[in-house]
C-alpha cells in the first residue's frame, strides 16, 4: 500500500488540520509525555528518541502551542520591555539587543511604551504580568518601594535603574559627564551648566552629582536648569535659559535635548562652539549628523539590551536563589566632535 494513501497517520493527520503531539507519538510509537519533553526539554530524553521524534515534528508541520505549553509549564517564552518613550532613538540600539538575545533563546519580545508615566508604567506591568515570563525596565520611573514589590513577584532586570535586591544594567553614564567636565575644564571653560531632564529620572540625578564632583575638583560650582522634557522640542526654551546663565558651556541630559538647543542657537545666531559649547549624552543615531556635530558620551545601549535579557533568562533559570551579579556597570566615553571648543575670551 502507498504509504501515503487513505490509511497513512501521515496522510489521516493532515486531513484533520492541526498537528498536536498525540500525533506525533502515534508516529513514533512513543507516549504522548515523551513527545513533550522532547520538544520542550530535549536534554531529558536519550538522543536516539529524540532525534526520531523531532524528525516526525518537522515532518508533521508541527507548531507548537504556546497556550497550552504557558498552561502545563507555567512559561510563556515572552519577556515585556517597557520604555519611556519608543520614539526616542536611545531605544533603539536597546530593543534590538533585547531582540537578538531572545530570539538566539527561544523567546518573544513584548514591546511596551509607557509614555514616560509611572502611573501607565505600573497600570501595564499588572496587566500583562500573568502574559509574560519576566519583565525588563528601562529608565523606569516608578518610585524604589514599588519596584522592590513588583521584583519580588515578577522576575525584573532593570535598565539605568539602580533599586537595592534588584537585578540592574547600568550604564556609567556618571563617569562620562565628569569626562565631559573634564574636556570642558582643559578648553578653558569655568562657567558650566547641567541642562536637567526629567525630576522622576534615576540617571539624570545620578548624572547631575557627578557633574558637581567633577566641578568641585577644579574649585568650580555647577549651574543646574530645568527640569527639561527629553524631545528636541524642549531644546528651545533650554537653550534659552543656558544663554541667560551666562555659563561658557552646558552638559545636556541626552541628546535630543542637545540637538534642539543646538537648532535654538543657530536661529538665535550664537555661534556654537564659539560663544557656547554644548555637550549630549547617549550619542543616539544622528548626534554625528547634525550642525555642527555633536560631543557627547557613548554609551553601550545594544549591549545594554542583550546583558538584560541574559540576566533575565539566567534569573528564570534559577528562581529563588541569589544571583551571582545583582548589578552590571557597562562603561562609556566621551567622543569628541565639533560642538565644543575653546572658551570664549571676554
């Protein structure tokens, strides 16, 4: 008889539509619970076996059901990232680290904006936390004693975000702004202003007590202004209140904020850097495009992400133990373009 006729399982499994695993230990002779941990944990099974019952999986068209796999294993194979703001180019080097390192393993990627609100930030995690396996925060904005709640029911990695028991990455942002005062400091400049972000931003504290250390040193007082938002639309009124602090040079909280007072400057006719030199942070895609050329701090976001999902995964793997290390410092520096430059003579 053709093997493929009437009374083939092969043929009677693809009249009926949707391959299970019943279907596949009917083929291969084995239990149904054999063909499960094949495909789900094939390090429990003898080679032999398994390499029979993935041959008739892939033979079969099999598709695994996620749902019903969630409902046995209490694993949905998806991880949630949540940012403040997905238009925000620093994002993107992150999301496809994220990306990359959970595809290599396996998992889904859930992308989440949370508008720069903690209270949408907090609404959203309690609305997919029974849909995802774990979670990553980037620049979360929700206060220390909710994170420490939402850690301890959820698996959490948190990026820019440094809370005592939580598993962080962060990106040494600070040790780049004191480089940054230092580049200025050389140039000559003594009147140097922090151009804030958001007060609810871990980073921008962090980055603001680490510009005035690195002032003191020299015997100089930092200028702060702001809080600003973090688009290029909030470079205008930035811009104009560093010209009113009489300050040489100023260090931005990132660089669409930087590029948008860099525009103000140019429509106002202030020579940059020749009357004033600014400096971002992140060095986002198109810091090198704009006019002139922005000095900022590099910042290792694509490693970022991919760091955050293996100490995600690793976390999922070993549920209630101590991790090895609570805390990933990924180191940055300065590049320098034509944004800065000598002080000024007055």
């Amino acid at each position: 008889m053709n093997p493929e006729g009437a009374s083939s399982p092969r043929a009677a499994v693809r009249r009926e539509g949707r391959v299970t695993i019943n279907d596949i230990a009917a083929l291969t002779g084995v239990a149904a619970s054999t063909v499960s941990r094949a495909l789900s944990r094939p390090d429990r099974v003898n080679r032999v076996t398994r390499e029979r019952i993935q041959a008739a999986a892939r033979e079969l068209n099999y598709v695994p059901n996620t749902q019903a796999r969630a409902l046995s294993s209490g694993r949905t194979e998806t991880v949630a990232l949540l940012v403040s703001d997905a238009t925000n180019p620093f994002y993107f080097g992150l999301i496809r680290g994220a990306q990359q390192q959970l595809r290599a393993a396996g998992h889904a990627l859930l992308l989440i904006d949370t508008e720069d609100s903690a209270e949408l930030e907090n609404h959203l995690l309690h609305k997919v936390r029974r849909s995802v396996d774990g979670v990553i925060l980037a620049a979360s904005r929700l206060p220390e004693q909710t994170l420490s709640v939402i850690a301890a029911e959820l698996p959490v990695v948190t990026v820019n975000r440094n809370v005592p028991g939580v598993r962080s990455v962060v990106i040494d942002s600070p040790d780049g702004v004191m480089q940054a005062v230092e580049h200025l400091v050389s140039l000559d400049h003594r009147a140097i202003a922090y151009v804030a972000g958001p007060p609810s931003s871990w980073a921008n504290e962090a980055r603001w007590r680490a510009m005035r250390t690195a002032m003191a040193r020299h015997g100089l007082t930092a200028a702060r202004i702001g809080p600003f938002g973090v688009s290029r639309s909030s470079g205008s009124v930035a811009a104009d209140a560093l010209l009113n602090t009489g300050a040489t040079a100023g260090v931005t909280f990132n660089d669409l904020l930087a590029i948008g007072i860099l525009r103000r400057l140019a429509e106002r006719g202030v020579d940059v850097p020749g009357e004033i030199s600014v400096v971002g942070c992140d060095d986002i895609f198109g810091a090198d495009f704009c006019s002139p050329p922005l000095t900022t701090l590099t910042a290792p976001i694509e490693q970022a992400g991919r760091v955050a999902v293996s100490m995600l995964l690793d976390h999922l793997e070993h549920l209630g133990e101590t991790a090895s290390r609570q805390t990933v410092l990924l180191p940055t520096h300065l590049t320098i373009r034509q944004s800065s430059g000598p002080a000024p003579r007055r």
